[in-house]
C-alpha cells in the first residue's frame, strides 16, 4: 500500500466525461490498496471566464476580491470530482484550502503556503475515504481567503505531498511527460524518463509550463518523488527526483526552455555610486514584481546603465516605478523592450564539461541571431534574443546539442 497524492489540471477535468475518467482512474488506485489525497484545478476556461467577469466590472479590481472570485472554481471541480467517486462506491470528502487548512502569507494573488493542517486528511485516510482538495487556494492567518498565483495547483499537491510524506506526488496534465523542449516548437523533441529536482528547477524557472516552479522548489526541498503523467493516455511519464538513474551518464544539455513572456527596461546614465543597483531593483522587487535577468554596464563618464527583465504582465507597474526612481537618481533615460524573449539550455552535464556556451553562441550566430543578454549558472546558461527569432533559435539548438529524436 502507498501514499499518493495525484493533481489533475484544468484541462484533465475539464468536463463531466473527463471528471469521470478521472475517478475511474482514482478508483484503480483505490481497488490495488493505495490511499489517494487528489488535488484539482478548475475547470479548463472557468478562471479566465471570471477574470472576464472581473474585468467587466472593474479596471483595478481588489485583489483580495479577486482572490475570493477566483478560488470558486475549484469549489465547483471538487464537488463534481467528490459526487463522481461516490458514485463508483469510492467514499470521498471534498475540502476547500481554507478547511484543509492550508495556512499562506497575505499576499493576495501570490500567496505563499506556510503551514498545511494535515489531521483531517489523515483521519479520512484511516478511514478508507479519499480526499479531495481544491488547488490553488488558501487561508491567511486572519481568515482572508488567498490564491498562490496560476499553476498553483502544483504547489498545493506538493505541499501536502510534503506535509504526508507521501510515496509519490504525481502530476496529471496534458502532456505524457517532461520533454526536451516543447513539441509544439520541435517535432524531433523527446520525452525524457528522468530529469533531477535541479534541472526541473531550471526548466520551471527559464519558461517550461509543464509544471510550475513553486512546486519543484517543494519536491526539492522535502524531497518528494514527483512524475508528471498524461490524463488521457497510459505510460510512465516523467520522474523527477534527486538523480538520475545511476549507470546513466548525464547529456551535456537534457532541455531546452524558453519564455515569451519577458520584457526589458534598460536605466541609462545612472550615476556609478555604492549601491544605485540597490536603489533601482529594490523598489521594482517592493512592488511585488519579480526581477529576472540583471546586467549592469559601468561607462567612462562615471556613470552606468542597469538592465533588467520582467514578466510582460509586470512591464507597466516595473515602468512607473523604474521611470520614478530614474527620476529621482538623475539618470538619463530609461528604456522598455516587449519584444525580447529567453531562451536557455539546461543539463546537470554542463559541470563537467567545457565548450557548451561557445558552442550555443556559434549555433545562434550560424543562423542569424544576435545575443542582447546572457547569463548562466552551474547548469544553465540563458540568452536574451528578439522574440521573433524564438522558434529558429529552440529548433537549431536542440539539433546542435543532440536532442532531437532522430539522433538518438
């Protein structure tokens, strides 16, 4: 008998025949002895229809309003998921994150777990019942409901994985498993059967959707066997732990990640004073935006430029604070890029082995593509490029490093 928490995605339960078949699956768990907890998404479209809602009545909409809108979605995918296991002679008991309860910080919108209540799970566990726990969502110390940001299923299904112990967290979505790169990009991409916390980390936080970076940080941290499996078709998906198999030498690169997302602001002729990188990032990072890729460039006149990356969505609260304090520090200019795009390498291989980032470098010139920004870290290394070169950029790497399907 083992321990599984198993998290299905919006598009796994995205209607009544799926929401079935999910239970059908549950059940097979259920009838071999396993004790299943099962976190769910809401209903593939529900949260982008309430954020039509939202944005119908309001232009700057409360976010603990918001946090409270959106977190009805899982309600809905609980309750239909709990009625369909009743019905195959599977007790179940529904429970929103406020009832678990898992306890986050009170930033609404990007709530971060704090504690996780985990008695009444075990107890319907002992029980023989299967829990069912709506994704996405919890509770502040003062009662205030709060979501933990898109993809934050993930993260739910890991940290009550974590706070069980469980033998296994598994991640149902859309795709059989962790690939090379996204097949949509790459025809020759390859399903790769292991990759360690450490790389999926990478891969999460460089543009990977596959699964959502808060969620390996967890699986890391408490090192909980993850592996993301396809709803819609059998097979062993994706392991993510500790390492790799070990008569298995590690690739030089195991993926390729990219992000379309990305925006550039660029602070010209900043005077070159202790701590002006401080005064600048400092107040983007107090304003709840996350800062990416960070250069800075010292001039001969005394002065420097700070560039910096964003998300898209964050480019309009980045610019008002950036242009505030560039203001404030006398810099010249400051400048806004929406079409730039990140594209990054990946492989625990690269401690081990020279070469890589010059190899990736005379890949992209061969082809056309100029290098804005770069950076690296033991086991990944990230260019800056326009986005229209994305796609040519993902393709001619992948075949250069050796990943495509034909090459192996």
């Amino acid at each position: 008998m083992a321990l599984i928490v198993q998290k299905y995605g919006g598009t796994s339960v995205g209607t009544v025949e799926r929401i079935n078949a999910v239970a059908d699956r549950v059940k097979r768990y259920v009838d071999q002895g396993d004790q299943v907890v099962v976190v769910v998404s809401a209903m593939s479209g529900e949260t982008n229809r309430l954020l039509s809602l939202a944005a119908e009545i309001s232009s700057e909409p409360s976010n603990r309003e918001m946090d409270v809108l959106l977190s009805t979605g899982e309600q809905v995918t609980i309750a239909m998921l709990s009625l369909a296991l009743d019905a195959k002679q599977v007790p179940a008991k529904s429970y929103l994150g406020s009832q678990v309860k898992i306890v986050t910080d009170d930033a609404h919108s990007k709530a971060r777990i704090k504690a996780i209540d985990s008695e009444a799970i075990v107890a319907d566990l002992a029980s023989g019942k299967v829990a069912v726990v709506a994704g996405f969502q919890g509770v502040d110390e003062k009662g205030n409901i709060t979501t933990l940001g898109r993809g934050g299923s993930d993260t739910t299904a890991v940290a009550i994985a974590a706070a069980l112990n469980a033998d296994e967290c598994q991640i149902y979505t859309d795709v059989d498993g962790v690939y090379t790169t996204d097949p949509r990009v790459v025809d020759g991409a390859r399903r790769l059967d292991s990759i360690t916390f450490e790389e999926m980390l990478e891969m999460a936080s460089l543009g990977s959707k596959v699964l959502q970076i808060r969620a390996v940080e967890f699986a890391g941290k408490y090192q909980v066997p993850l592996r993301v499996l396809s709803s819609f078709e059998e097979g062993e998906g994706t392991l993510i732990s500790i390492e790799k198999n070990a008569d298995m030498e590690a690739p030089l690169v195991s993926g390729i990640a990219f992000n379309r997302d990305e925006a550039r602001l660029v602070v010209r002729g900043v005077p070159d004073t202790p701590g002006v990188a401080y005064k600048v990032i400092g107040p983007v990072s107090e304003a709840n935006v996350e800062v990416d890729v960070i250069v800075q460039n010292v001039a001969a006149d005394g002065t420097t430029d700070l560039t910096f990356t964003v998300h898209r969505n964050d480019i309009n609260k980045a610019r008002a604070v950036t242009e505030l304090v560039a203001g404030e520090l006398n810099a010249r200019h400051v400048a806004v890029d929406e079409n730039i795009c990140k594209v990054s390498l990946v492989g625990v291989g690269m401690r081990s082995h020279a070469g890589i980032a010059s190899q990736m470098f005379k890949t992209l010139a061969d082809v056309g593509i100029n290098i804005e920004l770069i950076t690296t870290s033991e086991i990944k290394i990230s260019v800056v490029i326009e986005e229209k070169f994305m796609e040519l950029a993902v393709r001619s790497l992948h075949t250069a490093f050796g990943l495509d399907a034909e090459a192996q």
